[in-house]
C-alpha cells in the first residue's frame, strides 16, 4: 500500500491536468474543423447560422467531439504526468489503440443499456460515458504504470 502511495504521489498531476486541458481543447477543434469541412457545421453561414440547429442535430456534434478529445486529453495527461519523459505520438497511439475497440464495444450494447424509445433526453449520459470512460481509464493506468515503472527503475550510479 505504501508503494502505491508513493506511485500516486510522484505523478505531476497539475502538469498532466493542464496538458489534458490543453489536449480537449484541441480535439473539439479538430473535430469542428473537421464536421465545418465535411460534416453537419457544413454550411452554416449559408442558412440561420447556430440558431438554425435543434437538440439532436446538437448531439451529433457533442459526441464527435466529446471521442476525439478525450483519447487526445488521456494521452496528453499519460504523457506529461508521469516524472520521465515519454513521447505524446506514441502515447497517443497506444491510448486510441485501446479505448477506440472498448468504445465501440460498450456502444454496440448501448440500445440495450439505454432502453428503446427513450429519446427525451438529447445526449444520454450513458452515451458520453461509453465515449469518455475507456479514455480516461486507459489514460489513467497508463500514467500510473509509467510512475511505477520510473519508481522501480534503479538509480543511475555516479562515477
């Protein structure tokens, strides 16, 4: 237990938290760059602009954005949280290689979890946690995997 202790207490948590922050930010953006190029935000400065969109259309955009950011956001956090160095591209391949399948693993029994015809709310919380949950879990473990390992690693002798 007193390892653990002194796992979670080497992790720079306001650096990985910032860095995460950083990363959502960037996702979103991505992401509404991406849906103004090709998606629904396509043409929106033609017709009644924001105004124009209702609730679900609404959905379609906070989903995408809410799946891109947090690989990006948990990369960023397992990247820079740890005491090391470690390369954000690599984290991030590993983050997307293993909680892109888990999300679309829970979503696909999504219909079931939710119940057929419950349409009242716009944005289920039970979707943005299929989408947000295996990011930030697998962002999570592998931070703290990566302060362990830092911890266990012998020191470097001086000679």
């Amino acid at each position: 237990m007193a390892s653990v202790r002194a796992t979670i207490a080497s992790l720079q948590v306001s650096r990985g938290l910032a860095a995460a922050a950083i990363g959502w930010a960037c996702g979103v953006a991505i992401t509404y760059a991406i849906g103004s190029l090709f998606g629904p935000l396509h043409g929106l400065g033609q017709g009644g602009g924001w105004s124009s969109l209702r609730p679900p259309e609404l959905a379609r955009l906070v989903l995408p954005a809410a799946g891109a950011a947090a690989p990006i956001a948990a990369a960023a956090f397992a990247t820079y949280a740890p005491p090391g160095r470690y390369r954000l591209i690599e984290t991030l391949g590993l983050i997307f290689l293993l909680a892109i399948p888990s999300e679309a693993f829970l979503l696909m029994f999504l219909p079931t979890l939710r119940g057929r015809g419950d349409d009242r709310m716009w944005l289920h919380p039970l979707e943005l946690a299929c989408v947000l949950g295996p990011a930030i879990f697998f962002g999570a473990l592998l931070a703290f995997h990566r302060a362990q390992a830092e911890a266990a690693a012998p020191e470097p002798s001086a000679e």
